[in-house]
C-alpha cells in the first residue's frame, strides 16, 4: 500500500522561483533554502525476507530500455586560482588489505551501481537491479529482484540506482531504490528498513513521490544522494524533466523512527536549482543534531557547497549551505580501458561523502594536474564546527589528488572516515593496457595533513567491459560497527560475463605503531624472571617516555635472565581475530646487547609458543613483532598473555655474564580481523 504526494496547482511554478530565497544568513555565514512543502505518507507496507522461495534467486533482469544517463546541461566555469595546493600519496602503503570476496554478478542491468552496507552480523549489497544478503565471511544468504523485494507497492517495472547504508545507532538498514514510470510520467522512490542488524526478516516498506511540475512540465528524480544522522535520513537526487526544462535537485528529510516504527512519515522537501548531485554523508556519530552532504559548483572551479540539513525533529527544520574554496580542479570525460574501450568518469560530481566526529570527508573525479588529462581522484576533509548552528564557518582541513600519471587514471572513488579520525579510500585504476583494478588506500589521523597511503591492489578484471561505457556509477565505504574502525567497500570489475563486483575490507597499518587508540595496553604486570628497579604497570601503557626497569636474574647455569609477562584484553573474539602485531618502544639494556623474544600463550596447547628474538641496543630501539594469520590460538574469552624475554648466556669460553637492567617504555598490541 502506498501514498501518493499530489502537489497543488500553487506549486506549479516557474524555474526561476525554485531557490525561493537564498538568505545570507547574517553573521553565521550561511544560505538559507525555503523549505518546498511537507507531505505525509501512508503506514508501511512489510515483508519477510525469509518467505522467499528459494532464498537464493539469481535473476538476469533485462532494463525495459538503456539506462537513462541525462545530460545536467551544466558547464563547470573556471575559477579565480587560490594557489592551494592539493596533497599527494605518501610513498608506504598504510592500507593493509584484509579480505575480499566476490559480490552480485553481472544480473542484465548496466551500470551496476554497487553499494554496501555492513552490521556487526551481515553485509547488504545492493546493484541494479537486485539486492543480496552475505554473511560476514561473504557467504551469500539471500539474493533478490527489487521487483520481488518491493512487490506489492505498486511501482513501475523500472527500478534502478539503488543505495544502502547500516545505522548503528538504530541497528538497523536502510535500501531506496529509484522507480519512475515515463509512460503514466510518475516518479517515486522506494525505501525500506530491516527491523535489526540481522537483514533476514522483517522490512517495512515505503513508495514515496518525488515527482515534481514546474513551468507545466514534469520531473523525475536521478542520481539519489542518501545520508542519515541519529535522528533522519537524507534523500536527494537531480531533476530532469520528462520533456524538456533546465535541471535542478531536489531534496528530501525524513523522520528515522517513523520508518521504523511503520507509521506515516513525515516527508520535508526543498529545491535547489544552484547545483547539481548532492551527496548526503553516512554520519558513524551517533550525537550530530546535524545531517551535512556536499556537491560542487558550477560557478566555480575552485569551491565545494557544503550542506547541513539543521533543527531536525522540530516543526521547522531548515536546509542551508555555504562555500569552502579548494584547490583548482577540473574534469576528464572518460577513461581508457583495456582493448579500446573507455570508462565514463562521471564529469566531476560529488560520488560519496561521509561524516563523523566534525569532519565530513567526500571525493570526486577531477584530473591529476592542470596540465594533464589522466583522470585523478580528489578527495576533501572539512571541519564544520558544529556550522551553522555555532555560529563559525566550516573549514577545508586538508585536500588531496591520488593519481598515477603516464596513461593510467584513477576514477569512482567511495571514502569514509572512522571514529578515529582515518580516512579509507576505494576506488577504480584503468588504462590502455589494463581492463580495470580495484585499488584501496588511507590515512591515519597522525599522517602528514593532504596525505593519503600508497593505495594497494585488491582485486583486478578477469575481462573486458562488455556493456558500453558507463562505468560505477558510484562506490561506497562503510565503517565496520564492530571496531568502529575497519573500512568495507565495492566496486566494479570486468569480467567475461560483462561485469562483476567485489567487497573489500582493509585497515590502516600504523606509522611508527606506538600509542595508537585502538592499540590494547597491558591491565596486568608480573615479574618471573628478575626484580623490579623503577615503574609501575601504568609506565607499560604508554609510549611517554618513562620506561618500566627490570634487573636481571642469573640462573643456576650463571646466564643472566629478565623474564615478564603481561596481559591485555583484546578488541576481537577468537573467532574473529586473524592477526597479532606486538609493538615494542624504547626496549633496550644500556651498554649492552643481549638477545630479547617474545612469546604469546597458546591457550589450545596451554603453553607459551615461541614468535620471534632480536638482538636488543644498548640505545632506545622499538621493535614490531607481527603474527599473521594464526591469532585465533592465543586469545580466550578476549583475553590475551604475552612475555617478553631478555637472555645474556655464558659465553664460549666459560666467562660469566654480568648483571644488566632491561628497560622498556611500552608494549601494546594490535589485533586484526
């Protein structure tokens, strides 16, 4: 069941009363767009996934005509220089690449338009035009048509442009789906959410207008921008007319707990006719009062309009904007691809954006340089300081351009950014001589400002793009909600059957590997072998420079000995947890080099199992001990022992050794999944 949204004869207006007033807001630095009109659906319409028969439906569904790829009719103007200079890549990789597994395949449709979200249980994906369930290990559960996940609303049998997001605040996900009808000349969308963070089950289900009449002409809604905070959700998308007219975008709030709940909800819109593809971010804060997305400017080659949709849960909410200036940028048309082909880059729009903690992040296609025409990523963080309602303008924190140069391109890039202030990036490299590989890269937060890690290889095409040129249209990057640091992206590839996705998590190696906030610190100390010269457990904490001191102990064959032990709680069950990387800072015996090891007990064997020895400095030195692959052993209930040794022998001709003092500043541990 479904509620159409019929607009009043009154708002059959011109084009030019669409931005009704852009309002300099005094001292707070912003534009205010007037708010269109406020409608209420009907009640939800639900369904359970697991009626289904068979679970698993892999249904090619042929698109009734090709896909609608509109032109804006917008020209980007060049702006004034600013002489900012964007960021480039460092020269180590800090992307560690965990696992990839394949995604939907190739299902009739083109683009593909993949997006993913990810619970602390399942990954939700979403192409056109089919949505699938996986397991975290990325064994698929279920797989549908959106004609059959959305049967019964009544929509169109074109369904396309579909996005997801997960909502850990509310542990639940959120799918729309873009359905017009250009023969009836109706246009809606279709959104739906699960009823917890287990996507098998119960979804309530909406249809909701977003057609608009202007200058008595009709539009449909393109290119859907979908973001959410803790207490709404975002919907946007670009306007074109069903005949002809000047395009715009239109935006939409929505009440979050009145989709849960199943009731009517309450649908504000706006209209903007300044822009062109705003992209709302997925906020990982669960406190922003605050939705914030971004798009860029036509009117200038050189600003980002940065968006918040503010006063949300009141009667009046509001929709403002604002320009950042960014380093110049420009766009390439398209991309070669193996055997002749090119690859549509999407002519510079905003692709996808994120949010947390104040900073919104958002990446977009430009070119690797003024001067060179190899399609480029640009990436943008901006502190919005709490804009507009503290009164402070937002700012650009840092910018950057991953590129390569010499025929190769990079292009469709999804970001996010975690709770700890990393930034995740996944994008498509491609040239004459190379189909198309998915590439990941980063930044930790302590990384030099416009910096993003060397990107690493993920995945690459086993084919040649089968289906013309369109290529995306748009990734996207999900924070894991587990450690609310691993990033989960998609993205396209080529295979013999036309095209392919896959899904990729990775995280960010440290730099350096010491006093990272998701490192574990020891709860407990115990000296076996020795006896305590200065410290306490709280020195083994943190890397500060006051270090925890330890004489040696010489045992019956005269050898001298430092032997202590240290416990931790890790962040992952054994079940979970794949590597073990012990960092050690500061690990040295003054005017001596005795050799020092390290162990981690082995909660299977109940024994400690030798990892690795090195020679220690008479000087501060730290050491990185890692375990790859085998972590499962040595964690219990997230427990977690580990001991490091110190040995000095007797030498070869019979002499003692003398007592030393072993010191260390920290020994913290990262686990991985």
């Amino acid at each position: 069941m479904h509620h159409r949204i019929v607009l009043p004869v009154s708002r059959a207006i011109g084009i030019a009363s669409l931005l009704c007033v852009a309002m300099l807001a005094g001292a707070q630095n912003y534009k205010k767009i007037e708010r269109f009109d406020q409608k209420r659906t009907a009640p939800a319409s639900v369904v359970d996934t697991l009626t289904f028969r068979p679970q698993v439906l892999k249904q090619i569904k042929q698109p009734p005509f090709p896909p609608m790829n509109p032109d804006s009719r917008r020209v980007l103007k060049p702006g004034t220089p600013n002489n900012l200079v964007p960021g480039t890549a460092l020269s180590d990789s800090r992307a560690r690449g965990l696992k990839s597994f394949p995604g939907m395949d190739q299902l009739g449709w083109y683009p593909p338009d993949p997006q993913i979200a990810v619970s602390s249980t399942h990954v939700v994906q979403v192409v056109n035009s089919s949505i699938a369930f996986f397991n975290r290990s990325g064994a698929l559960e279920f797989q549908q048509t959106f004609d059959a996940f959305f049967a019964g609303l009544g929509a169109s049998n074109y369904l396309f442009d579909p996005k997801v997001f997960y909502d850990s605040s509310s542990k639940r996900f959120f799918v729309i789906v873009l359905d017009v009808d250009f023969g009836a000349v109706e246009s809606h969308y279709l959104i739906a959410c699960s009823d917890d963070e287990n996507p098998n089950g119960r979804w309530n289900r909406y249809r909701i207008d977003d057609l608009l009449e202007v200058d008595n002409n009709k539009f449909w809604l393109d290119y859907p921008g979908f973001g959410f905070n803790k207490d709404a959700i975002a919907v946007s998308g670009n306007m074109f007319a069903f005949d002809e007219g000047e395009t715009f975008v239109q935006a939409q709030l929505l009440n979050k707990n009145e989709l849960i709940n199943g009731g009517p909800v309450t649908v504000s819109r706006w209209v903007d006719n300044e822009t062109f593809t705003i992209q709302w971010a997925r906020s990982v804060d669960t406190t922003d009062p605050r939705i914030y997305g971004a798009s860029i400017d036509f009117t200038s080659s050189t600003q980002i309009r940065a968006y918040a949709f503010r006063g949300i849960g009141s009667d009046t909410p509001e929709l403002v904007y604002t320009f950042l200036n960014v380093p110049n940028y420009r766009f390439v048309g398209g991309a070669p691809s193996a055997g002749g082909r090119r690859q549509d880059t999407l002519s510079g729009r905003i692709v996808d954006a994120g949010y947390n903690n104040g900073s919104l992040v958002a990446a977009h296609t430009t070119t690797l340089s003024a001067t060179k025409n190899e399609a480029a990523v640009s990436w943008y963080e901006f502190r919005m300081a709490g804009w507009p309602d503290s009164g402070q303008r937002p700012s650009v924190r840092q910018s950057g351009v991953i590129g390569f140069g010499n025929g190769v391109h990079a292009y469709q890039p999804g970001i996010g950014i975690n709770k700890f202030g990393e930034i995740g990036m996944i994008f498509t490299r491609s040239s004459a001589s190379v189909s198309a590989d998915v590439l990941v890269t980063g930044r930790r937060a302590s990384d030099p400002l416009g910096t993003m890690a060397a990107p690493i290889q993920v995945a690459t095409s086993s084919g040649l793009q089968q289906n013309g040129s369109r290529w995306g249209d748009y990734y996207s990057v999900s924070i894991d909600p587990v450690d609310g640091k691993t990033f989960w992206g998609n993205a396209q590839v080529n295979n013999p059957r036309g095209w392919g996705t896959v899904i990729h998590r990775w995280n960010l190696a440290p730099a350096g590997g010491i006093n990272n906030a998701d490192f574990a610190r020891p709860d407990n100390v115990r000296i076996f072998e020795g006896t305590l010269a200065s410290g306490t457990l709280a020195s083994l904490r943190e890397g500060d420079g006051n270090t925890y001191q330890v004489d040696s102990f010489q045992r019956p064959d005269r050898s001298q000995y430092v032997r202590v032990e240290l416990s931790y709680d890790s962040p992952y069950s054994a079940a979970e947890a794949k590597d073990i990387n012990v960092y050690l800072r500061a690990f040295n015996v003054p005017g001596k080099n005795p050799t020092g090891t390290v162990f981690l007990w082995n909660y299977a064997t109940k024994k400690w199992d030798f990892i690795k020895s090195f020679t220690t400095t008479g000087t501060s030195a730290d050491y990185k001990i890692q375990l790859v692959g085998t972590a499962k052993n040595y964690i219990s209930s997230k427990r977690m022992k580990v001991q490091y040794r110190v040995h000095d022998p007797v030498r070869r001709n019979g002499a003692s050794p003398t007592p030393f003092r072993m010191r260390a500043d920290t020994v913290q541990v990262e686990v991985t999944r």
